[in-house]
C-alpha cells in the first residue's frame, strides 16, 4: 500500500497473522505497525549515522486513534527524525527515561541505604512523612524529572492541607495525618536529605530541594509561664481524680522533672534507674548513652512504683510484653483541662531547659541535663538569659511539685541552686 497515509487507510488496513507495517509515501521513516491482534502504532524509524552500516532504531509513537491522530502522529515522526539527523537518539533516550527510578523507589531506597547513623525513632518518622506526604504528591514522578518548581508546589500543597487524612486503620485505630507550616517545612528539609542522597548515587546532577524557601519553622519555642506551670499540676490532680491512666500521669510528672523526651521514659527501664546515686543511665537515647540527674520531684515518683508482672519496663504495656505508649493520648486530655491547647508534650522539655535558664544555669549545663550532642541546639535557649522568664524566682519549681505532688519546696528550690554550680 503506497501514497501518505491517512485515517481511512489505516482504518481499512486489516491484521494479519503476523504483525506488519505500512509506511508513510510522504515522509520517509514514519509509518503504523499493525499487530497481529488488530491493535495500530504510529512509529518512527530512523538510522544513527550514515551509510550502511549505521544503526537502524525504531520507536513507538503512540497508538492510533485518541490521542494520536494521524497528523499529530506525522508531526511527532518530523520532530523526531529531526532530532536524529542532528545526531541525537530518541529511542535510547526514551528507554533510558523509562528505566529511570522514581521519588517512591527513591524514597524506599533511602530508607534502606541512605539512613546512616539514624536513630529507629527517626527513621520511623522519616518513613510517616515519606508514606504520608511525598510518595502520594511526588511518588510517580522520576527523580530527574522533579523540578524546583515542583518542590514549591509540594511545600505549599502540604502546608495547605492536602495531604491530610483521618481514616479507621482498624476496631480501635485511627490514621489521622494533618498538614501546616511546620509539617510541610519538616517533609522538605527530608525530601532535601533524600535529593541529596540521589545526587551522591549520581541519579541528579543537582538538588531541587536546595534555594527553595520554606516556613519558619517554630518548632521547640512554645515555653510555659510559671502560670500555666501551676494550671498543669492542677489538671494532673484532677486527672488522677477523674481516673485518668496512673502510668500515663507519673509519665508527665517526670518528664516535667527531668526534660527527658517523651519516648526515654515510656521506654524506661527498672535497670536505668540508679536510685542511690539519683540518676536514670539510658543506654540508647536520640543521642547515644545519657545520665539524666534526679533529684526530689522525679525520685519521690519513682519510689512509689511498683514493678508489675516482673516486666523490665517501668511503665510496662498492658496488652503485650512491651512498654506503655499511650502518653500522647492523655496528654491531649490534660492540656485541655489546663487551657493549654497550643502546647506540645515536647514543650515540657523546652519548658524544663527555660526554667533552668531563669534559674541561672549555663548553656554547657543546659546542654548537659538534655542530653544535646551539638551546641548549636542548646543555643536555642540563649535568648531567655535575658528573657522576662529569668525573673522568675526559684518558688517556680517549688509551687511545680506542691501542684503534682506535694513536694517540699527547698528539695525543689535546691535542685535549681545546683544548676547554678
């Protein structure tokens, strides 16, 4: 069949019991492939170089009928033999795109390989924000392909919500994933660290995350006023009357003590605790080995534990032979009994360090008590030196215990004294 293909042609052209194909009289190198099951492929064939001896490769198009109309097709065979007679090769182009990785394959290879020295609670949160916000955003998209422009987009769409989600995971669970600011600020600075990690496999000539501006983020600078440090002991009394979790409450009580971080003492073991010295010894923290000083406050509540069905941990779970971890849940319930709803569990750690700060204590000590591998974080707090908080008298910690416990104010008043040393 001769002349320039056209629709009706190709409409007419029957399968055969091989495939075949019909090339165009017009435009040499264009033509439609007609498989042997009746389905029709615009391609374009072309060679690599010149005489015989140079390589012939063929490349598929698309398929005849939406979206390819027999023009489009012959207008895409020009561009393309176009780019061939200029020494260029769209078909190994095409292929190498097609085996290219994308940001979901990215992602797991990352996790697997790319973590380093990360901690397991910090990967699992990597993994959150990976499986939350950027697979369903930028997952199918090709690591080479992903723009500045799409990390933009990406940072806002996250900050605006749309990847957020609240879903049954079960009888008793719930998936809920929000977006904001902070959140959105967060996923980017990793989706920075996994861009890096492809640039270092030499998947990216260069970064997309880097130059992309994103929110201040205000993480870590909530701090409680000596007012509302009283307003949280109450709702811890009234907690215990209302029959909130015990493990729960003694959990907020310490951390309240100690600025520890919620998961060193949910995970605490009776072995950590050298009672007679007054420190916790945690073997594995966010940053390594860690002794965390106790004194009146923390000791009184751990003296009247009991060590339930020998379990190593101190705060045993109920249902299984692992630790308790529903701290997060009733703290929702406590902060709103004492008006706090903007506050963050995290936020009695930074309130812990403020206290210390009002109290006079150095950033070296500062860093020390929290267990801060880097200077540069403990540097957070170096402002509240001349913070109106430092006019708070050594009474806080006092009027702290008398409000979760009882506690006599000089053990208290002495401990910040200390920190002075």
């Amino acid at each position: 069949m001769g002349g320039k293909l056209t629709k009706s042609k190709i409409d007419a052209a029957p399968p055969k019991e091989a495939d075949y194909f019909l090339w165009d009289g017009d435009l040499k190198g264009f033509g439609i492939k007609i498989a042997k099951g009746g389905r029709k492929s615009y391609v374009c064939k072309y060679r690599l170089g010149n005489g015989r001896a140079a390589l012939t490769r063929r490349m598929t198009i698309g398929a005849h009928g939406s979206p390819w109309t027999t023009d489009q097709a012959r207008s895409e065979a020009r561009k393309l033999l176009g780019r061939a007679a200029n020494g260029e090769d769209p078909a190994k182009e095409k292929q190498e795109k097609k085996n290219q990785v994308t940001v979901a394959q990215l992602c797991d290879h990352y996790l697997e390989n790319g973590v380093g020295t990360k901690k397991a609670s910090t990967i699992a949160t990597d993994r959150g924000r990976i499986e939350r916000h950027i697979k369903p955003m930028l997952g199918t998209k090709k690591v080479p392909d992903v723009t500045r422009a799409d990390v933009k987009r990406f940072l806002q769409d996250v900050a605006h919500g749309k990847t957020s989600l609240d879903q049954k995971t079960g009888p008793r669970g719930r998936s809920i994933v929000k977006g904001g600011k902070g959140t959105a600020t967060r996923t980017v600075g990793l989706l920075g660290g996994i861009f890096s990690y492809a640039f270092d496999c030499g998947l990216i000539e260069t970064n997309p995350v880097r130059g992309v501006k994103r929110f201040a983020d205000q993480k870590g600078h909530r701090y409680l006023s000596q007012q509302e440090l009283v307003a949280l002991g109450q709702a811890l009394i009234n907690g215990e009357e209302r029959g909130l979790n015990p493990q729960a409450l003694n959990i907020l009580k310490l951390l309240i003590f100690t600025g520890a971080r919620n998961g060193e003492i949910e995970t605490l073991r009776w072995d950590a605790i050298d009672f007679n010295g007054g420190y916790l010894c945690l073997a594995d923290s966010k940053t390594g080995q860690k002794t965390i000083p106790l004194k009146a406050g923390a000791l009184e509540i751990l003296s009247k534990l009991s060590r339930l069905g020998g379990s190593p941990f101190v705060f045993p779970a109920h249902r299984s032979d692992g630790h308790y971890q529903g701290t997060q849940k009733v703290w929702r319930i406590i902060r709103n009994m004492a008006d706090l709803d903007d506050v963050r569990l995290h936020d009695l750690r930074h309130s812990f360090a403020s206290i210390a700060v009002s109290g006079g204590a150095s950033l070296p000590i500062i860093g020390a008590l929290l267990g801060h591998t880097d200077s540069a974080t403990t540097q957070r707090y170096a402002h509240l030196h001349d913070d109106p908080l430092k006019a708070a008298s050594e009474a806080v910690g006092g009027k702290i215990a008398a409000a979760i416990g009882g506690l006599r104010e000089s053990s208290t008043a002495s401990s910040v004294r200390e920190l002075r040393r």
